[in-house]
C-alpha cells in the first residue's frame, strides 16, 4: 500500500517518461484550429514576446502600433504584431503562469517563432535598487508544476549561458537598471510565507515570479531559445506604492529591454 505521506507518492512525480513523445501535440492543435475557424496558415513574427500583465500589449495597442493577428489560431489568446527599429515582433498579453506560459511557448514554437522573450511583474526578495527595475533570470526555483512534466528533479532551471552573456552585454544600453540573477517561480502567489521567503532570501533569489522555471525548462528540452525578465515593481503588497511600474505602467523600459534582446539574439544568429 502506498504511503499518501510520501512526497514521492505525489502524481507530480509519476508516470513521468521523459523521452516520450506526447499523444497531443501543439502542431495538431494549431491544425486543427485553422481548420475551425477557417484560417489561413501564416507564420508568426520569428520573435515572440509574452507579457503576463498585458501592459505592454495595451500601451501599443492605445498608440496603434500593433495590430491583431488574424490569421492567429490560438484558441485561448490574441497574437497582436508590432514593428520596432525595423524588428517585426508578435506578442501575447496576459499569459500568467508556468502552465499557460508554456502552452503559449509551444504552439509559438510550432508556428514559426525562433526566439521567444518574457517580461513579467515580480516582488522583490532580496534589494537590488528601489523599484521598479529589471532582473535578466539566469536560474529560477522550480517551485511550480509545470517544469516537472519536461524534466527530471533539479533545484533550478537555468537560461542558456551564451544567450545570457550576449543579452546581459546589450542591456547595458537601457534606460532602467538590469540586474543578472536567480528568482523563485511559484504556481501560489498567495502562499508566499515568511518561511518560503527566508528560504529565497537564503539561496540569493532577487524577486518572485510565475513563469521562468517552466519556460526555461521548456527551453532546455526542446532545444529553443528562451529569455526571461523579472520586472521587479513591489514588495509583495507590503508599500502603499507598490505595483508602480513608472510611465506608461512601465511599458517603454520593458520594449527597451525586449529590443536589447533581440539585438542580441540577432547577433547570434
């Protein structure tokens, strides 16, 4: 009989062939959604961009710089299309947390993205600056579900180390201050104990986020380049003048940063 004590018993952890490839794929899902909706096969922008708050999306949207995507097949989200410094870019609003993350990773994957950036909001733990600044993730605690289904146990999912050295070198060009180091990935925003806290804050861990683990597991797996970013604007809720991100709820400093990114995958490539 099996001890429902026992972590390992945990279903997180079963059943888990890694090597094997999956009955349900994001090509047949992005077939079959074309096939419903009736839509043309188009390929999206070569690089992509998930913003968890849609911040972003919606400032270009309000100045008509981008447009959506109508050849898009998602079923659960928007592609909007923006140009910046002659970069065509597709970006996703609201895609918050590892689960949805990766899902939106995959199919942008499967439908012609070669480099996918993400900016999310984060909570300082350990102070770099005053708020609001940038934090490059070069590793994340795998403190959520999703990662778990890519890839054996291991404490951190890592960002490819020539991508990083190449996008840490062009941040140094922007605006607001980018700092290069770990952050926790949580599935439970509203379980942030003072216990898990000290446990961060133990490892070194800047901020607090939702997404980077699964992302760059995903990344490691499936061979595609990945950057993470925690935009680190609070303080858990802790400040009356938390959240604040700065101008245009901080969409221009993260364009600044994704545009460093692409100048550097670029020169990679």
């Amino acid at each position: 009989m099996t001890d429902s004590t026992d972590p390992d018993s945990s279903p997180l952890f079963e059943a888990k062939e890694f090597d094997e490839s999956s009955v349900f794929s994001p090509e047949s899902l992005l077939e079959n959604a074309r096939r419903q909706k009736d839509l043309p096969e188009r390929s999206v922008p070569e690089i992509c961009i998930l913003d968890p708050d849609g911040d972003i999306v919606r400032q270009l949207s309000a100045t008509g710089e981008a447009h959506t995507d109508e050849a898009w097949p998602g079923y659960h989200t928007d592609l909007h299309r923006f140009e910046r410094n002659g970069e065509e870019f597709g970006i996703v609003g609201c895609a918050v947390g590892a689960p949805f993350a990766v899902l939106l990773a995959e199919q942008l994957f499967a439908a012609g993205c070669r480099f996918l950036i993400s900016v999310t909001s984060s909570g300082q733990i350990v102070p770099k600056d005053d708020p609001p600044y940038f934090v490059l993730i070069e590793r994340a605690l795998r403190d959520e579900g999703t990662s778990h289904h890519y890839h054996s146990t291991s404490r951190y999912a890592t960002l490819d180390d020539e991508l990083r050295a190449s996008v840490e070198e062009e941040c140094e060009t922007v605006s607001r201050p980018v700092y290069t180091g770990a952050t926790w990935t949580t599935d439970a925003p509203f379980r942030e104990t003072e216990t898990a806290i000290d446990r961060a804050r133990s490892d070194e861990i800047l901020a607090v986020e939702m997404e980077a683990a699964a992302l760059y597991t995903f990344a490691n797996v499936r061979e595609q380049p990945v950057v993470c970013f925690a935009h680190v604007t609070n303080q858990m809720g802790q400040t009356e003048e938390d959240f604040e991100k700065g101008e245009a709820d901080g969409s221009q400093d993260a364009l600044e940063v994704i545009g460093a990114s692409a100048t550097a995958w670029r020169s990679l490539n």
